[in-house]
C-alpha cells in the first residue's frame, strides 16, 4: 500500500488528479468508479479546472458510483446521483448517461444488486476507484462487520454513519436514511487501482486501521491491504496516529520517477 503524506487537506487533490490524468491519459475511455462524501469533492474541482484548461477530457470515460440511500425521491438535492451530478458531471465533460449507480428506488432490490454487479463487468471493470473512508473505516457503505468479499447490496446504515452525515441533512438525524445500496467491499477490491483520500483529525484511527491494523470487517477498508495497487493520500491530521507515519514521508520523497 502506498501512503501519501500532504501537509494541509487542500494539496490532496492535485495528487489524486494527477493520477486520474495519467490514466486517462493512457486510456481515454477509462472506466472510474467514483465516490460521494466530502473527501473527493476537491478532486472533482481539480478535475474540473483541468477539463477547463483543456488539459484533460472524461469525454470518452464511464463512471460506477460506489452506493446510494435507498427511497430518496429522485429529485432529493442528497441522492447521491444528484451529489455526482453537481460535484463532478456538471465540472468536468463526463457525460451524464455514462454515469450509473445502484438504483436506490428499485421495486426489486436484489435484482437491481445483481443488474448493477453486472453493468460493472460488462463494463470490463473498473480501472480505477476514487474512495473516502468513514470515521468507523467503511469503504462505500460497507459497515462495520460488512463481510469482505461481499457485492452489491442492501447495507443498514450504522447510527455513528447516519450522524456523520446529518450535515447533509440539515443536521436532522432522522433524515438521514436507514438503508442505502453499496458495492461490497469484493466489489471494491476487483477494481485495477483503488485511491482512498482522507482529511482530518476525526479520520486519524480510521486511516491508522486501514494501513497499519490488522484486516478485520469491523474495519472494512483495511481490507485494502490486500490490495495490489492502492493508494491512501492523507493530510497530516489524518495521518496522525500512523506509526510508520516517517517511513511513509521518505518513501514518497525518495520515489523512483519510473514507478506509478
Ligand atoms: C459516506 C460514503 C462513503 C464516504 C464516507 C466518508 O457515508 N458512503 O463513500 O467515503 O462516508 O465521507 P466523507 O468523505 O464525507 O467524510
């Protein structure tokens, strides 16, 4: 696993965008999977600013999201489709119909699961997955407890994670829905390349877990650590409680240029 250490949370997302642009770039028509949540915000805008300057297209790319609240009407401003809609397709030249996510209003659940499991390989996979940690560790919506080698399915949200995104709710609670549809967390590690971007003092045991503690589904995303290719870039109040939080630091500065 490769661990980026960046002084403030706001230099995250050039080294995130760097990557999406080297693939791209390498592979115009790129399938990117692509989380909600605040931590990607940045890099969306970053990615934004690159389209803007003709440095960049996501024209020829598609896009997976990682979950969706079941039951919010389709027009709610915190469905995460709407979420991607404006934090990403309306800043950049993703095409919007090359969008898909789990289809949280579906009559039948598991066969929207299995429909999206699909679309994803048919899609021939993803090339590279954006992620967010939540403060308990999960990766999508995969709680505490998520077996590892689960697929997409119906996840109840855990109470520290519907309080943690109460913000998006005018800080009620009670709106925040009870279940959502996630990618499993095998759905996650079939992804080529995984890139995991925290900030913030309230993700230091989180990203502490998923790089440095044992695998474990009550820490879902450190199931990453058996991931080939994943990246975690942090800025140092993430990075806190990380006990090889130096060797990290030199890794990065002595880098081969050669090495992806
Ligand atoms: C949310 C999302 C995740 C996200 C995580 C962290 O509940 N389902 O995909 O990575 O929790 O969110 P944030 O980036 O806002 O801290």
């Amino acid at each position: 696993m490769e661990v980026i250490i960046k002084p403030e949370a706001a230099d995250l997302a050039p080294v995130a965008a760097d990557i999406v642009e080297r693939l791209v770039l390498r592979k115009p028509d790129a399938v990117l999977g692509v989380a909600t949540g605040s931590s990607p915000v940045g890099l969306y805008a970053e990615l934004g600013r690159r389209v803007a300057a003709g440095r960049l297209s996501l024209a020829g790319c598609r896009a997976f999201m990682l979950d969706e609240y079941v039951g919010l009407a389709a027009d709610h401003p915190q469905r995460y489709r709407n979420v991607i809609e404006q934090e990403l397709v309306a800043r950049t030249d993703l095409v919007s119909e090359r969008v898909l996510g789990p289809d949280g209003l579906a009559d039948d659940i598991p066969a929207a699961c299995a429909a999206y499991e699909r679309a994803i390989s048919d899609a021939g996979g993803v090339d590279l997955q954006i992620l967010g940690v939540g403060s308990d560790g999960h990766i999508a919506f995969n709680e505490p407890s998520s077996s590892l080698g689960s697929r997409t399915r119906i996840k109840t949200l855990a109470r520290q994670t519907r309080i943690d995104n109460a913000r998006f709710f005018g800080g009620d609670v009670a709106q925040v829905p009870t279940h959502c549809l996630t990618q499993g967390v095998g759905t996650i590690m079939a992804a080529r390349r995984v890139v995991l971007l925290a900030d913030g003092e309230h993700k230091a045991e989180a990203v502490h877990q998923l790089v440095e503690g044992p695998v474990s589904a009550m820490w879902t995303a450190t199931a990453l650590q058996w991931h080939p290719q994943a990246t975690v870039i942090v800025d140092e109040a993430a990075a806190s409680r990380l006990a090889l939080h130096d060797y990290y630091l030199d890794v990065y500065a002595e880098k081969p240029g050669w090495q992806e």
